[in-house]
C-alpha cells in the first residue's frame, strides 16, 4: 500500500471570511466579521464586543439553504468565550450554542458556563439536532443557522474587547477515515498522522486534537473503508473520549456518536499500550471490529460502551475497567482483565459464543463483578460440547447456581456438556463446586446439563501389538476404583492407539485397568489385559502391549 491518508466526510458550513450574521440581543453593534485578531482555522473567525446584564450572541446563515445531519452525526463548531468568570453557570445557560431554521427561530443548547470554561479556550462543541433535547425551545425547525449566546446575568461582566467568538463550522458524521498505510518505505497509519492533518491552521476538523500529552477526541474512526483498506500501527498512546453534556438532558448526540470500526478484510490493525477512556456518559465509544485483523496487546479501556470483536482477533493482556459486554466468539483474549462490567444484570461481561473450545482462548484472564448482579462468562448456544477454563480468576460474584451473578451462564437450550476448571481462583482460593463449601456457580437454566470438574487429570491409555508394536484402534479400554470395582472411571474405544478421560476426584487413588479387543472379524485376535496402577495428581498414564492369542 501507500503512504497512510487521512479524510473526514464533515461538510463545511463555514470556515471564514464575511458572511450572513445577525446579531442576537438589544443592538447590532460590535460583530467581528470578519475577526482577524484571533481565530482557530485560517485567517478569521466571527466575533461579537463586549456586553452585560443580558442574552446575546449572534446567528449565521453560511449556506443559504436548509442542510441535513446523518444518523449518529453533528454540527461541530469551535467556540470561545474568554471572560468565563461572567458567564451564568452552565445550568443556568451560561453559554449556548443555537440551530434553527432562521435568525429568529431556533432552539438553544446549553454548552457551558462559569462552572466549566475556566481552563478552556476554543472548544470544539457538537450538537445533533436529530437527538438533541432543546434547552430552550425555539421552534428551530429545519437546520439553516448555527451560532452560539451567552448569558452575563450581572453587570460585572466585561467591559471591552471581542469576548465571544464562533470559528471553523462544519456538519455531517463527524468521521475520521484512516486508509492505506505499510510497513516501507512510507509506514502504518497512526494517530499522530491524523492529528497532523485534520488539526492544523487550515483544517481544523475539532475530531482529534493533541493537548498535553494526551489526545482528545470525538466522533467515528473508521479504520480502512469499505473500498481500501488501512495499516494502523500504533503503541503508547494515551487518549480520552471528550465529554458531550452538550445540554442538560444529556442527549446532544447520540449514543453511537463515539465508535471505532475495522473496515475491509486487508486492513491490519496493530495497537499496543493504547490507553483511552471516556469522559461523558451519553456516547462512550464502541468497538466493532467488523473485517481484517486486529491485535491489541497491553491496551487499557475505560468507562467505554460496547466491544465486539471477530474471532480472530487477539486481545492480550489488555484491561476494560467499568465497560459494557464484550463480545469475543472464539477471541483470543489471553492474560486480558474484565473489571467492573457495567453490563445489565444476569448477562455476561464476556459472551463466548463459538463451538471452539475456550482452552487456550481465555486462559489467565480475571474477573471482577460490577454493581449489578451479572456473570462473568455468557456462553451462547453454539457452546454446546465440554470446555476448559484455565487460570481465571473470579472475583465478587455469586455462589448460588441459576442466579443473576452465577460465575458463568449457559444459553444451550439441550445437551449435556463438562466445565473444566484448571488452576482457577474465586475470590482468591480454589474453586469449590459441590457440597457445603461451595464458591463456584454456574446457571443452566436455559436447559442445557452443566457438570463442573475442578482440577481435573488426564487418565490415559496407549495400546500396541507386542510383537510389531502398531498401534491398536478399537481396542475397549476401561478404568475402575479398586477398592469399589463397579465405579467406573472411563470405558473408552482407542482412536489411534489412544483412549483418555478426564478425572476430578481425589487422588492418589488405586485402580484397575482393563483391554480388550475381541471382534470375531479381528485378524489376529488379542488376549484380554488387566492391571492394577494408581492415579496421582499427575493424573495416570500406561502403555499396554496386547499378545496376539493364537488359539483363537
């Protein structure tokens, strides 16, 4: 591929130069327009003089006609207002920014005030008419004007100067589309590379700004398109999903607003010790991982909504702290830490719905219980055979079976299958499934049969032929407690040689072992064998040398 490209899909509305303005508020003096004392993108910005004691602003019609906002997108425009301290607080509609269909009709939405500009310079504020909840109704109709009021509810405001200003407006998805990228000569696509381009004096986009170290940022990252795909290799990033309490109901985007997406089956996506959190509560970011690769080795997730991921991606070592349901059908989710689910009660934090066996999938990972009462582990349907659970530990949940905060829930609605669990934890001692010390829980109300083995060994037995040593298939090989002969630990038919079962009871413990191959059509026939050995807690292994019976 070539070198890495960056584009947004964000319709421009207006970026600067003179244009359509009316001022709001008694009197029309004092706009900048242009204003080129100071500005955020290019050469000028709009700005309104000083005021006090009153509602004012102003509303511009850059277009000239009525525009439209796609589904999950926004107006996004940079705002300022530098005498904070005068501002009615945000409850209180400090500073707003206003849709609407004309310079008299629109609706108002409260964006900030005393209570949170005292740190904040250009802010780049989004609003989605389609979702958004007017703070003041304006009857704004149609969306043709844009432009922001503020509130100096005494006269101690200021005196002189330009203290509010609107710059670089712009509609649509509000997306950052990151395609191509390699290895050489030109590199992977990065962060970094985005931000060099979407936030520089001429293309201010406001979707991802570097501040201190730490990246800022808002709307849909599509990782590769449907047409061209993306190398997107990235490590030791820190970033946070900006807040969107752009009103008081909370609603001034919507849900989906914040979402990263893998896109087209070549993109490769590589991202190590990424840490990202969300700072707002309306759109926390979801992760869908729709084609290509991805790998995310050491990454720390905060506060998001929802991931989903394809089976092959691999998720390592990672940590999703106070996060919605992960959903990883036969993900590779190794050493990876699941704490604080915020999922809905009797669901999973991680829903696990392949016929894979998790073994090896989900090995060493750790879970802890949110608020509510929920499983760590949904198995789906197609979890319909045994599996094993290696080195997890649970931390929080509850010990009663078919309860909302089980350990581990099963959709199967028929069958019978065996949980395995191998070098496990609950609440820091080993796992107990049965009887008065119980800790462990699982819930099979959908109507599959669960049993539970803890600790379980490996009993196995290899047949050969004493004289050529060929390996002997369909040979029945079964194991017995010697001391209660009709206790039957396995009875299983060799496959190649091989018959093996697994073991959860106490050990050491004496046995017998039996095989016999007897079929009438078999050439040669074979004497019966017995022998007498011991599981340890090592499990039990042997080898077993038929004779050949010449009688027969």
């Amino acid at each position: 591929m070539a070198a890495a490209a960056y584009a947004t899909n964000l319709t421009t509305f207006w970026l600067e130069s003179a244009t359509t303005v009316t001022a709001i508020g008694t009197g029309g003096a004092g706009l900048g327009n242009p204003e080129t004392d100071f500005f955020i993108q290019g050469s000028d910005c709009i700005s309104k003089g000083a005021w006090t004691n009153a509602v004012k602003g102003f509303i511009i019609d850059a277009l000239g006609t009525t525009f439209t906002v796609p589904t999950d997108g926004c107006v996004i425009g940079f705002i300022k207002y530098d005498a904070a301290g005068s501002l009615d607080t945000k409850a209180g509609g400090g500073l707003r920014m206003i849709v609407g269909s004309s310079s008299s009709a629109y609706d108002e939405f409260y964006i900030g005030g005393s209570d949170t500009l005292e740190f904040d310079s250009w802010v780049p504020y989004v609003i989605d008419p389609n979702t958004a909840t007017a703070d003041v109704s304006g009857s704004g109709g149609s969306e043709r004007w844009v432009g922001v009021l503020a509130d100096l509810p005494t006269t101690s405001g200021p005196t002189k100067g330009n203290p509010i200003a609107m710059d670089a407006i712009r509609y649509g998805r509000g997306d950052i589309e990151y395609t191509l990228g390699d290895v050489t000569p030109n590199g992977p696509a990065t962060f970094a590379g985005a931000e060099a381009v979407g936030n520089v004096n001429g293309t201010r986009w406001g979707l991802l700004e570097l501040q201190n170290g730490a990246y800022q940022t808002q709307g849909f990252h599509s990782i590769g398109i449907s047409g061209t795909a993306c190398r997107f290799v990235d490590a030791d990033k820190v970033l946070f999903w900006r807040k969107q309490e752009n009103n008081l109901t909370n609603d001034a985007v919507s849900t989906g607003f914040n979402r990263i997406e893998i896109l087209n089956s070549s993109t490769v996506c590589e991202w190590t010790n990424i840490i990202w959190s969300a700072l707002g509560t309306r759109s926390k970011g979801t992760f869908v991982h729709t084609a290509g690769t991805c790998d995310l080795d050491v990454c720390q997730f905060f506060d998001w909504d929802t991931f989903t991921f394809l089976s092959t991606a691999n998720i390592t070592m990672c940590v999703f702290t106070q996060c919605n349901t992960i959903t990883a059908p036969a993900t590779t989710m190794t050493g990876t830490f699941i704490l604080l689910s915020e999922v809905a009660a009797d669901t999973g934090a991680l829903v696990y719905n392949s016929a894979t066996d998790t073994d090896g999938k989900l090995d060493d990972m750790v879970f802890t219980k949110g608020t509510n009462a929920h499983h760590a582990i949904d198995f789906g349907t197609s979890v319909t055979a045994d599996i094993t659970l290696r080195g997890i530990e649970f931390t929080g949940f509850g010990a009663t079976d078919d309860a909302n905060d089980s350990h581990v829930r099963f959709l199967a609605t028929s069958g019978t299958l065996t949980l395995n669990l191998i070098d496990c934890t609950v609440d820091g001692i080993s796992p107990v499934a049965t009887g008065g010390s119980k800790n462990f829980s699982w819930d099979d109300a959908a109507g599959i049969t669960v049993t539970v083995v803890v600790q379980p060994v490996t009993l196995t037995v290899t047949v050969r032929d004493s004289i050529s040593l060929a390996l002997l298939t369909n040979v029945q090989t079964s194991i017995f407690l010697k001391d209660s002969p009709f206790t039957q630990l396995m009875n299983e038919d060799t496959v190649a040689g091989v018959a093996s079962e697994s073991y959860a009871g106490t050990t050491p413990v004496d046995i017998v072992y039996k095989c016999r191959k007897s079929d009438d059509l078999d050439s040669p026939r074979y004497r019966a064998f017995s022998g007498i050995s011991q599981v340890t807690s090592s499990g039990f292994s042997a080898t077993v040398l038929l004779e050949q019976n010449p009688i027969l």
